[in-house]
C-alpha cells in the first residue's frame, strides 16, 4: 500500500541514517541528531520518505510546499513542523533559498524526558492533526537557542552528566513550545464527544495513575463501558487507553527509581503493586529491563 507513493516508492529513513548521511550533524548516539537542511541537500524532494522517529523542523529561510500524510502544508520562515514517527514526508516545491533547521530523535529518547502529561496532551493533539505551527521570530530565536545549546553539549567533554543536561535542555524547549501552542490557540472550538473522553480520561489519568492501572476503573469514572473509552482514546490519539495507563506507570516508575531514593519495594507499593515482583515483571514487559537495572544505570 505504501508503494509507489507521490510519484516515488517510499524510503525508510533511520536517525543512524541521518546521522551518517547528512552534513554538519551533531547526535547522542542513534537517539538524538541535529543538522540543517537546505533545497541542495534534501532528499525528500526526490522520493516520499518516512521516519523511524518523531523529528522537528524550523524553518529559517525561503519557503516549500510538504505533503504529510497526503495533505499539503505551506512551509515559510518561522514555521515549526513536527513529524511523528511513520509520517509520510515529501517536499513538492522547494525555493532556492530554502534552509531550515532539523532535530530528530527517537521513541526511546522521549520516554527518557519528564513532561507532565496533562501539559503536552494540547501539543500532542493539536500537531496530530495540524503539523504546522506559524510563530513569532522572537519564539524560533529563543527554540533555536536551546537546540544550539544541545548542539554544544554534544560536543562538548562534559560526557558524565551529558545526557542529563540535553534531556533538561530538551524539556526546556517543548515546554517553549507548549506556551506557544497555549499562547496561538484561537477561540475554543466545540469538541466532539470522542475528543472530551479523551481529555477527561487523561485527567483522571494524571490523577489516578499511581494506584489504578485497569481500563475499567476509568471507564466508570465517565460513566461508560471500557470498550467505548479504549475505542474513543484510540480514535483520538492512535494509542488504546490501556497503553496510555502503562505508559503513565512506566514513567513513573523510572522516576521514582532514578530521582526518589526509594527502594524498589518501596516504589512497588507506591505504584499499587501487590508485591515486589509483580513490578518487577509490569516493568520488564513493557521496557525490556528489570527496576534494579534500569535503577543501577540511573
């Protein structure tokens, strides 16, 4: 199905790709790279390409028209586009002048970031369905600032606590962007019943998620069956409600186990598990290591 697409056969494009293939690139191994883009040096132009991760783009000169997912996006000086990881990208028209600045990273990388959820559920929803965002000159200098900053760190000697301070730099710019999106939203528009489940669900979420890790909990908070939540949060978000609840246990648990100074039986009865190895196993299903590992490389 996704052969063939926009004239060219779609192109899998990894961040060890980008890495390698792009000039002046900056990267945290294969999760993080920084680079810029320029109409000379952009392979979107010449074949559809997808992305293994989410990536960021500002443009900085010269404008472009970019299929995502399809649809065509105007691109002009101080535009942010962001791209979610499987996003179908081409560049239709392209000025001579065009330059922007990318920065792309991958799904483990976020997991790592302590964002409040209910702060970038606005952000996630509005860039799902429009990836384009118009802001001031003064927004993109204080953005850029902070990506030049991560640029820095990653060739800088500091390599103990290299990782800890681009995640907070990291932070730092997506709650940027956060206050811009608040900032840029216009008059409330009506939400569709799918969309306030959505959002009622992520506030018992933030609320709950230490103590109740079942669908049906939530489901009787809205008053309607876990069927219908899961198929309304899917429908909004793309993930089902049952893998927002892990994700939400999963995040805090590695910040208990890295920040809290909590033993793991301790986190374990914090979180509401019945004992200590039922965490245990919650938590290498769903990241692929044990709590004392993951607790040990903290």
């Amino acid at each position: 199905m996704k052969k063939n697409i926009s004239g060219g056969n779609l192109k899998k494009v990894s961040i060890s790709r980008i890495k390698k293939e792009m000039a002046d690139v900056s990267y945290l191994s294969d999760d993080l790279v920084i680079t810029s883009l320029d109409a000379q040096h952009n392979t979107t132009a010449e074949y559809p390409v997808t992305i293994d991760g989410f990536s960021v783009v500002i443009m900085m000169a010269g404008d472009a028209t970019v299929s995502i997912d399809m649809k065509n996006y105007r691109v002009q000086p101080n535009s942010i586009v962001f791209f979610n990881p499987g996003s179908i990208i081409r560049t239709i028209r392209c000025s001579a002048n065009a330059a922007a600045f990318v920065l792309a990273f991958s799904k483990s990388f976020v997991n790592e970031i302590q964002i409040d959820l209910s702060a970038s559920l606005p952000v996630y929803m509005r860039f799902g369905k429009a990836p384009v965002l118009q802001v001031s000159q003064q927004d993109v200098a204080e953005i850029r600032q902070v990506f030049q900053l991560v640029k820095s760190m990653l060739l800088s000697d500091k390599e103990r606590y290299r990782h800890e301070i681009i995640r907070s730099l990291f932070t730092t710019a997506f709650y940027l962007i956060i206050d811009i999106n608040q900032r840029e939203e216009h008059s409330e528009q009506k939400q569709g019943r799918c969309e306030v489940l959505f959002s009622q669900f992520m506030k018992l979420l933030e609320e709950h998620h230490k103590s109740q890790r079942n669908v049906g909990f939530y489901a009787r908070q809205l008053n309607i069956t876990p069927k219908y939540l899961s198929s309304a949060v899917k429908e909004v978000s793309g993930k089902t409600a049952a893998r927002w609840i892990d994700e939400s246990v999963i995040l805090e648990a590695k910040t208990l186990l890295k920040y809290s100074g909590m033993s793991i039986q301790e986190i374990a009865y914090h979180l509401n598990f019945s004992t200590q190895s039922f965490f245990g196993k919650y938590f290498k299903q769903h990241t692929g290591t044990s709590p004392s590992r993951y607790k040990r490389k903290g």
